[in-house]
C-alpha cells in the first residue's frame, strides 16, 4: 500500500463496482470491499447466502469448474471462491454458508 494513494488510485475497482450496479442492479446485494492495500481489487462476498453467491457468479460468466470449495470454522461453514477479470479489475466472489451436520464435503473439494 502506497501512503501516497488517493481515492483516483482505487478508480479501477470504483469504476467495476459502478457498472456492476447499472448493469447488474436487480441481483442481490453483496457485501463489497475495495482497499488501498489492494487498490485494483474489487471484493464481493455472500454472507450466508450461496444462492446469491451462485446468482452473481452465473452472472459474471464464471463456470462453475472455476468455483474453489473449501471450509472454514471447523468444518462449519462452506466457502466458495472465485475470481474473473472485469473490466480492467480483478473481481473476487466469495460465498459463505453453513456446512448442514449430515453433508459430507463435495467430490475433489479442497479441505
């Protein structure tokens, strides 16, 4: 992170996050993130909600195949991850959900 970094410097994701809302205005509201640390990332993620995780991810054109499974608190809740180019930014999605008590782990998932 560049001390030097003004609002212009986070342009990039600013600018993606703007589209995304004109463009994408009718799907769920994500939690978004965008940083000076990483000031070309725009973060959007789904707490509790994988339906609208899958919902932006279908929207963004990200196969299903590019979709990263793992878990986290114990094995307690799901994490979905992707991550696509957009615009010139690149535009991480991620999913949180619980792990229901009887649903083992997917096939091939990264534990």
């Amino acid at each position: 992170m560049s001390q030097d970094l003004t609002l212009d410097g986070l342009a990039v994701p600013l600018r993606v996050l703007r589209l995304l809302a004109v463009d994408f205005g009718h799907l769920p509201a994500p939690d978004v993130d965008v940083s000076p640390v990483f000031p070309d990332l725009l973060r959007l993620r789904f707490h509790d909600d994988l339906a609208g995780f899958e919902t932006w991810r279908d929207a963004l054109g990200i196969v299903p195949d590019d979709v990263v499974y793992s878990e986290q608190s114990g094995g307690r809740t799901r994490v979905l991850k992707a991550s696509v180019d957009y615009a010139g930014a690149a535009l991480e999605l991620t999913g949180f959900g619980d792990v229901p008590a009887h649903a083992p782990a997917p096939v091939g998932s990264a534990v």
